[in-house]
C-alpha cells in the first residue's frame, strides 16, 4: 500500500486558508513538472533542486502544493537565476517509472538534487514556507571553509573526517571540483580550503587535495588522482568520507 506521509503540520486554520487561497487564487511560481523527456536535462543543469513527489489523490500532497509554490516564490526572488535553484514535482501516478527510479513510496517526499546527483537524505523538515525556504538557503551555503591561516588546519576537530584542498587560485578548474564535490560530501566530511600565498607550503607539486582521517596520530592520506576528473575525486573522497559500514543514528538514518 502506497503511503502518505505529512510530519510536522503548520496551524490547521493556517493550512486550510492558505490551501483555499492557492485553489481561487493561484500565484504565480516557476514550479517545473517534470517527466522522463525532460527530467535529467532540468536536473543535471541545476545547482540545487528540491523536487517534490506527490499524488493527486493523496490529501497532504495536496496541503503542501500552496506550500510548495510559495517557497518557491520566495527562493526565486533570492535566486533569480533559473539554474541556481530549481522547484520541481513529480506526478507518482503518471510517471511511475520517475517514482520507481527514486524509489518514493510514500507521499508527499521532498528530495535534493545537486547537479543531478539525488542526496542521501530527503527533506523531513517542517512544511512551511519558511522551512522550506531556509532550507534551500542553507543548501546554497558554501560548503567548504577557507582557511587564512595553516595554524588552523593544526587545530582541526580530528575526531571528525577533514578534507583540505590546497590550491593556487580560487578561481580554478580544480577548486571547482573540489567545490562540487563538497557540495554532495558535506554532511559526511569537513571541507576546508586554503589559497595562493597561505596554501604555498603545501603545494609544493602542483595544488593538492589531503584527507586528515579521525585521530590525533593517524596519517594524512594524498589524493593523486586528476583535480579536475570530478567522478576519479568524488570516488576517492567518498571513500574517504563514507565508511563502509557506519553508526546508524536519527540524524543519517533513512
């Protein structure tokens, strides 16, 4: 049996105010239905997008579309670039080979895109406007810290898995890499970065990418392969960042 799913439910008069409001008076938003002709080609272009799967038939789906479209008012007007952030849905009933391939199976679910990769995690926030909203804005927060100083690679939280990249320009091919991958990798490693004149000590074959494994003693580990393979560096920080076998806890546990 298929199931619908609603946590965390705003002010019920709020709801149904803000439902009948969107019924007679839709506003405008950019929320784009996606389909197998055209669901890679929105996804893979997009920096961040949150994409929700619904069914017609399913009274909360219908509860948070108001919802939904509000926030998404509300990023665009932050975000004015249509790649920057994208909202989209996807009708389960009339496309269940999109719902089979991600796997939903229960509805309403919320998941984030990154350049087409689907995160681990999907949304299980509050669904308001302005928890949608916040969310997304801390999606499109830089994941990766720079540092001013190499004292500060020193003191580093080592129980934590802590990627560094060294590199010349911020401006960068390979810092872009580095980038994107911090993007999808952030919640299971630390990503710091370090530039020009600051980073020079560490550079001394070219930018370079390190891995500092949890424990004060344990050695540092060099990433050798291409900084601009983004498939060779992701494959190597996964690695890294994602164990084999984990903790299970509410916080990674879906």
């Amino acid at each position: 049996m298929r199931a619908a799913i609603f946590p965390l439910l705003p002010d019920p008069g709020f709801l149904l105010l803000l439902l009948v409001s969107w019924l007679f008076h839709p506003t405008r938003s950019e929320i784009t239905s996606l389909d197998s002709g055209n669901i890679d080609d929105i996804l893979n272009n997009a920096d961040v997008a949150l994409v929700n799967f619904y069914a017609d038939w399913c009274r909360f789906s219908q509860m948070l579309h108001p919802i939904f479209e509000e926030a998404s008012n509300v990023i665009k007007e932050e975000y004015p670039d249509k790649n920057q952030v994208v909202f989209a849905r996807v009708d389960c009933d009339q496309h269940s080979d999109i719902a089979q391939r991600y796997r939903i199976s229960k509805y309403p679910t919320l998941k984030l895109f990154r350049n087409g990769m689907m995160m681990k995690r999907e949304y299980r926030g509050q669904r308001s406007v302005t928890a949608i909203a916040d969310y997304i804005r801390q999606q499109k927060s830089n994941p990766v810290r720079e540092v001013q100083d190499l004292e500060e690679i020193s003191s580093i939280d080592r129980s934590r898995r802590n990627i560094v990249g060294y590199f010349e320009q911020k401006d960068s091919d390979n810092y872009r890499t580095f980038e994107r991958v911090a993007n999808i990798l952030h919640d299971d490693c630390v990503f710091l970065s370090a530039f020009g004149a600051i980073s020079k000590a560490e550079r001394f074959s070219g930018d370079n990418v390190i891995y500092k494994p949890p424990g004060e003693n344990a050695p540092d580990m060099v990433y050798l392969g291409s900084l601009t393979n983004f498939d060779l560096i992701y494959a190597w920080t996964q690695d890294k960042c994602v164990p084999l076998v984990r903790e299970i806890t509410f916080e990674n546990g879906e």
